[in-house]
C-alpha cells in the first residue's frame, strides 16, 4: 500500500537549500513554508512577493536533516 500525500506547514529558520537539476544550491528563505510529504521526498512552497510562490522539492533525507537541525521547524495546530 503507498502513502498518500501529506501538507504540513513549517518555518525555514537557518540555511535551507535545494539544487534544481545539475545547477547551483538555491537558498530557501527563512520565514513560513507549506510542505508536500511523499514517501521518497518533500516539496517546499513560499511566498517571495505578493504573486510570486517558490517552490522546490528535496529528497526525504536532506528533508528529514534540515527538522533534526532544527532548520525546518513543523507548525503544531
């Protein structure tokens, strides 16, 4: 049985990044974030401006390193 998609929403505190393809790490902003858990990765979203969303996905382990940093920080509801 697979898992299903989870959205979670979090806070970038610290040097998050992602490399898109073959290219350079991107930072991801410090601030709030919507996070997309798959089972083998997660995808970020955030605002840069008013109509302008970021968005990036990162394997599970790079993910799951940034939370043990305390770099991604989940929101308690």
């Amino acid at each position: 049985m697979t898992q299903a998609a989870h959205t979670q929403h979090a806070t970038i505190h610290g040097h998050v990044t992602y490399t898109p393809g073959d290219g350079a790490p991107i930072v991801i902003p410090e601030g709030p974030v919507e996070l997309i858990t798959s089972p083998d990765s997660t995808t970020l979203s955030w605002s840069v401006e008013d109509d302008i969303v970021g968005s990036a996905a990162i394997p599970k382990d790079q993910y799951n390193q940034y939370v043990r940093d305390g770099k991604i920080r989940l929101t308690k509801h």
